[in-house]
C-alpha cells in the first residue's frame, strides 16, 4: 500500500502543468530525449524517426497520455521490441522528459 502511495505522489508531481515549469526543465528533457532516444526515435515536430519501428515523440501522445508514462519511466520502461534496450530514470529526469514531451503535443 505504502509502494502504491509513493507511486501515485510521484505520478502526480509529474501531471504539474508544463506551463508553471522553467524553460531549463524543457531544455534538460530535450537534452535527455536527444542522448538517450534520438538515435532511434524524431524527437522534433517534422523529422521521420531514424528506425521505422520507433515511433516519432511528436506522436507518443496519441497512443498513451503523456501522464500515465510516469510510472513506467520510473519502474523501467521496456519494450517487446528487442532494439529499444530498458530505460529506468530518476524523478527529475522524468519530470523534465515528460515536460518536454507535452511540448510536442
């Protein structure tokens, strides 16, 4: 009850509205999103992705809300796909991908 508790705070420090956040938390999650996805995934509004199976992040709103990937990003997000290796980030890190995200919306 208490790992439910925990994760549902951290869920909602997450849903802050993009607006009240500081230009650098944007600019720290596309640095993020840049060193860490950019290889394989668009993380821009017009460029195709670089792999065809990695869908582009201007477009990751459309299959889930933006939201519901806090905890997944917390707990390891993974994937059936054998080339996107696991990705386990810290609050901070997921607060500012996740801001930077909803600016692709």
């Amino acid at each position: 009850m208490l790992r439910f508790t925990l994760r549902q705070a951290l869920v909602t420090l997450m849903l802050m509205t993009p607006a009240l956040a500081a230009p650098s938390d944007v600019q720290r999650g596309k640095a993020y999103a840049s060193r860490h996805c950019g290889a394989c995934h668009s993380i821009d509004l017009v460029s195709k992705s670089r792999l065809k199976a990695a869908p582009p992040f201007r477009t990751l709103h459309t299959r889930y809300p933006i939201e519901t990937l806090a905890e997944s990003l917390a707990e390891g997000i993974s994937t059936g796909h054998p080339a996107m290796p696991e990705a386990e980030l810290s609050p901070d890190q997921i607060h500012d991908l996740l801001t930077f995200l909803k600016t692709l919306e």
